[in-house]
C-alpha cells in the first residue's frame, strides 16, 4: 500500500502489531465496486440519460417557438399602435366618399361587360395584420410596393428595418413627404399611360401578342403596352422577396388602371428565387382578371379580405405565365 510507504519513509511507521482493517484497505485502493448478475465490476458516474436529453431539448424548442410568437405578437401591436402619427396626407388618402364605398364581387370571367372601380383607401385591421405576419417571417428584405398608403410605410420602416423598400407613386399630393421618412425607404415617381377603360382590350393585346410573352424581357423593344416605362434602375436591379400591387387607384373608367402594375410586377416577381406577390382590392374586376392571367391560380397560397397573396417561382426561358 502506497501510504504505508510514505510512512515508513517518514519515519512514522505504526507499531509492529498494527494491522489495519482490511475492508478499508481496499476501499482506500481500490474504487467502489457493484455486484451484478455476472460478477462484480466497476461502477461509472452516472450521465445524461438520451430520454432526459431529449426532454431537455424538446422544452428549449418548445420555448423558443413560445418567444418567437410573443415577439412577433409584441411587435404588430406596436405597429398597430403607430399608425396614428402617420403623416396625414397618407391618413387622409381617401379624399371623397364615393371613392371610399366597399363592394363584393364574385369572381367573373372576362367579358365586355364595364369593370368596376370602386376603391378602399386602406387597409381592414385582419389586412393589416396579415401582411405584418408574412413581412415579419420574411425580414430583412428586398419590398417592392406600388401605391403609397400609411400602413405599408408602418410596416416596412418597423418591421423591414434592416431590408430594402421601394414605394412606386403617381399621386403628387403622396410624394410631397418622400424626403421625411425611415432610411430604409425610399419613394420613387411612376407614371402611368394606361386607363382602366382599355382593361379588356389590354389583356386581349397581351394574349395575342409576342412581345407581351414572359421572356421578352422589360428592357426589350419594342415593349409590349403593358410594360411600365421608365421605372427606376433599383427595380430591375434588386431580386424582390415581396411585391405588393396597390397602386395606382383606378378609382374610375378615367384613371389609371392596375394592368400594366400587375404585368411588370408578375414579370419582376418571377427574376427572384421565390417572391411573393399580394394584389389588394381583388373585389375589383381588372384586379381579378388580370391576377388570374400572369399571377395564375395554381401560385394562389393564401388570401385575407381583399388580399390575395401569390407564391411565384423563377422562371427561366418560358413564354407562358400560367401552365393551364
């Protein structure tokens, strides 16, 4: 035994007749042992059983999901809660009565029959928070937005802090405040030179028509009558993760109509990996009619009110935007 020779080298050797008790001998040299059906052998600390780690990493994900979803919570309350110090020309969009009259349309296939134009300035709060929900899962991100309204400057200045969001606007009255909001965002100018009266003649031209195909490219001429001109160079730069179609008005047989918008946005949306594409005001005829044509129903995923939210894949060397 080891200390028996420390001892005897010290000089501190029990008497002759000492003889120590041999059960705690061998506990001193020797570790524990466990008897078992086989014989003795020894025993080893005892570790993290695979059924407590698997507890154990099932309640961490557990809580990581449950904070996750408070913050989401946490933030689309706040923003709901911002939207009052918006600026007030955007709170004040919606400028006569008329214009502001909700209606609820079925769908229709197209025909000669006049579309309808009335306009929801706005968003419903079941709008709202649905387009905060797909944003927040998608951020930081590239956001492609036609048509200036207060919620989406919300949404994008706190929920896309760390992205890219591009406003298109034609209404001067909405682009006097362009310079006053988050880095972030910037707003651009876009003129549109088609009229929601020519709706039906418009989609006639783009499915007879070659150069209207989704391979033309928008740079190429000469353009089809729906290719939007003269947009900034950001726009065909930038790969988009959202787009949103809510501009211009088409508020009237008149004004500026949504076709040429959903268009460019169906040919943008299918440069990037995998965009999302929401058209708002789907009640509308020119809305519906042309969303089933470059958007297609097979790409539908989801809808809210008068959202309609469209998964759109790349797309490589095709002419068709539909397979049906």
């Amino acid at each position: 035994m080891k200390w028996f020779l420390l001892l005897n080298e010290a000089g501190n050797m029990p008497p002759q007749n000492y003889s120590p008790n041999p059960q705690l001998s061998l506990l001193l040299t020797s570790p524990p042992q466990l008897k078992t059906k086989t014989g003795w052998k020894y025993s080893q600390p005892m570790g993290v059983t695979s059924k407590k780690l698997i507890k154990t990493l099932v309640f961490v994900l557990i809580t990581i999901s449950l904070l996750r979803l408070l913050w989401i919570t946490i933030r689309t309350t706040f923003i709901s809660t911002q939207i009052a110090f918006m600026p007030p020309a955007l709170v004040n969009a919606c400028s006569s009565p008329h214009v502001c009259n909700k209606t609820t349309q079925h769908r229709q296939s197209p025909s000669t029959q006049p579309p309808s134009f009335s306009n929801v300035s706005g968003l419903t709060d079941k709008e709202f928070h649905f387009l905060s929900h797909l944003i927040s899962h998608k951020a930081p991100c590239n956001i492609l937005i036609f048509g200036l309204e207060h919620q989406y400057l919300a949404v994008a200045s706190l929920l896309n802090a760390g992205g890219t969001t591009i406003f298109l606007e034609d209404n001067p009255s909405k682009l006097r405040d362009a310079n006053t909001y988050a880095k972030n965002i910037t707003v651009k100018e876009v003129r549109y030179q088609t009229y929601a009266k020519d709706a039906y003649k418009l989609l006639k031209h783009a499915r007879t028509n070659p150069r209207c195909a989704l391979n033309s490219g928008l740079h190429d001429m000469p353009r089809c009558k729906l290719t939007l001109e003269e947009l900034p160079k950001e726009v065909y730069k930038l790969n988009w993760d959202v787009v949103i179609v809510d501009g211009p008005s088409g508020e009237g047989p008149e004004s500026p109509g949504r076709m040429a918008t959903i268009y460019t946005a169906s040919v943008l949306a299918r440069r990037g990996n995998m965009t999302n594409v929401i058209v708002h005001d789907v009640d509308r005829m020119i809305e519906k009619w042309f969303s089933w044509e470059f958007f297609c129903e097979e790409n539908l995923v989801s809808s809210k009110g008068r959202f309609w939210n469209f998964h759109i894949a790349k797309e490589v060397n095709s002419t068709r935007f539909c397979n049906a």
